[in-house]
C-alpha cells in the first residue's frame, strides 16, 4: 500500500470556479522533489483486511493467451484497442497517476456520499492499486478489480480479487454493486454510453457510480500558451488519432451528460487543475504540477506512440520530434498550462429495478 503522505494545504477546495492563477517564474521546477515523489509510490497491498463472506466469488485463472504486442521498445495488450503499453514502466507511471489523485483529492479514494460499501468494482483497474487501497480501508467490502492485462500483484487483501476480462463486452455478474469505480477511461472504450448503462444495471438502488478523468485539451488562463504552442497542438493530435482508432479520449467532456442519460440521478462534476510543471504558488497546485511531469512530461512518447503511429500513421522518428518539441514547452515554469480535470459521479435512484 502507498506510503501514506499528508497533501499541502488539505481540504483545500481545487473547484476551478475557486482557484486564482497564482504562478512562479521559478526554475528547475520539473525536478525539485522528483525522487521523492518518485519513492512515494509503492506497488505493494497489505494484508491485514478481513471479510466474513467472500460472496462465492474466487480469483480467476488469468488465460494463457492473453495477447502481447511489442512495438518500438514497448509491450502492449493491444495497441489498436487500447492505446498505452503494459508493461513494468507503464505500471510504474501507473502507480504515480494514482499518487497523483490522491494528492488532487486530499487522500481520498471516491467523492461520492456513498457510506455502504459490500459489493465494489473496479473498471479498468490497471495495477490495482486503488482496489487494494479500497479493499484495506474497507475491510467490510469485497472488491473486484476488472482488466484486459493481468498487470495486478498476486499479494492482495483477502477482500479483494481480480478478473482478467473486457468491459466493452456484457457483465456477466451475478450479484450487484453498492459502488462502481472507473478512472482514466478515455481512449479505452469504442462504446462508452455502453459502460455507463451497464454499470447503472448492476449497481443497487442508491449506490453509486463515479468517474474520474483528465482532459488532454490543455487550457491557460494569463495566455502564456499561445495558439501555436507545440503542447496543444499535440493535444490536438492526439484528439483526432484516437478519434480516427474509434477511442475517443475526451470522456470526462461528457460524463454529466451520459450520467442523466442513462437515468443516473444526484449528478454532480468536481473540476480541479493538474498544471503541467512547478509554476503555481499554490503548494497544492505546485505539487500536481510536479506529479505531472512525472506522470506525463517524462512519458510523452507513452502517451503518443501508438496513438500517432496508429491513428495518424506517423512512424517513430515523427513522433519522437514532436514529443521533444512539447517537453520543451511541459517543462517551461513560463507557460502556465494545466490539464482540466474531472470527477463525475451518479446515484442509481432508489425504487429503480
């Protein structure tokens, strides 16, 4: 489980509707607490949980032909279905995202008022950090981590176990859930109304379903990023690729919208700032700001290999050119650029079958 950290200036509200543009010309911003950010993450889960009942639900047998691609130095599961690699240092930058949303939300695992928890699932749920995270502070909850890569470590909390299957396909569970969770699903589904109304048919009546997101249209509000800067229009690029694989990646857009669609009700949208370097005088802000170039100023060609190669057939010389060209502006604390961010969330209404 991840070290525990205080965040600065907790409880601190990140609504964009409060927050000033504070920033600092500063340099050296990219790296100041990189390793101590860096050691903060830790891929382990205790043990220490306990559950009376595990449903009759037992940890899968992951398949044996799971597929592996290997492109440009890098493995995937499949790059034409789901854009970003698997492997050890994708896991790592994984693991540092979710440090990241802790920080953004002052430790806290959902926004939601959700109380009861005995039924949880995880879409998407990559490393399986926050299913193990969720599972330790909820010792009453059995949770179930779902993923196309079985990328999750064998140690787990005995309330929490996961599946190696595709949520674009139908859920066949049984039993429904108190509380559905998905983060940073953009670019991962052709259908994405279609996970939203089937995680409104498999949850309770009163339980909750929660989103959460970031926006790569990057925004600026003292216009230090001008119109032509490299870094939007690699926002840009990416766009229209993962538009043109049939995976959009601007989701969170249009998670209130798809929430009432299916018949969610209690909707509501938190909006917070990831700025994209140190340049912020908020400790708060300056800190994601920092967490970002760890999780994505140092992980350009990540993000946008496939993406590009596959979306907008560029080969790796083209790309690597680019995402030099856009670390240069990532990483320059004059450019006051942040990624929008967005948690959404929805009860399914009580009375409803």
């Amino acid at each position: 489980m991840a070290e525990e950290h205080t965040p600065p200036l907790a409880g601190e509200s990140l609504r964009t509707d409060t927050l000033e543009p504070l920033w600092d010309d500063g340099t050296d911003l990219a790296s100041d607490d990189e390793s101590t950010a860096t050691s903060m993450v830790s891929g382990g889960g205790g043990t220490d949980s306990a559950i009376d009942d595990l449903d009759g639900e037992s940890t899968c047998t992951l398949p044996g032909d799971i597929p592996v691609v290997e492109e440009e130095g890098r493995k995937y599961h499949d790059p034409d279905k789901y854009p970003l690699p698997n492997d050890e240092q994708e896991q790592e930058r994984l693991d540092m995202l979710h440090e990241q949303w802790r920080v953004s939300h002052d430790e806290k695992l959902l926004l939601c008022p959700q109380e009861v928890f005995q039924r949880v699932l995880d879409i998407g749920t990559g490393t399986g950090i926050w299913a193990i995270e969720f599972a330790d502070e909820h010792p009453e909850a059995y949770v179930i981590g779902v993923d196309i890569s079985p990328i999750q470590p064998n140690l787990v909390p005995p309330n929490c176990e996961f599946q190696i299957d595709d949520a674009e396909l139908e859920w066949t569970w049984g039993q429904p859930f108190d509380f559905i969770h998905g983060r940073m699903l953009g670019g991962c589904f052709k259908d994405p109304i279609n996970i939203f109304e089937q995680a409104f048919q498999h949850l309770q009546p009163g339980g909750f379903f929660e989103v959460k997101d970031i926006l790569l249209t990057l925004k600026c509000d003292d216009g230090t990023l001008e119109g032509d800067s490299p870094l939007l229009t690699w926002a840009r690029l990416l766009a229209g690729a993962a538009d043109n694989m049939g995976r959009p990646i601007h989701l969170a857009s249009r998670y209130r919208q798809m929430l009432v669609e299916v018949g969610f009700t209690h909707v509501d949208v938190v909006e917070q700032k990831w700025p994209t370097n140190g340049w912020a005088k908020n400790r708060k802000l300056r800190e994601l700001g920092r967490w970002s170039q760890l999780t994505f100023g140092r992980e350009l060609e990540t993000i946008s290999t496939a993406l590009l190669m596959h979306g907008l057939g560029w080969d790796a010389k083209e790309v690597s050119i680019l995402c030099a060209l856009v670390r240069k502006e990532f990483q320059n604390p004059r450019v006051h650029a942040y990624f929008p961010v967005l948690t959404a969330f929805g009860m399914k209404p009580l009375g409803e079958a």
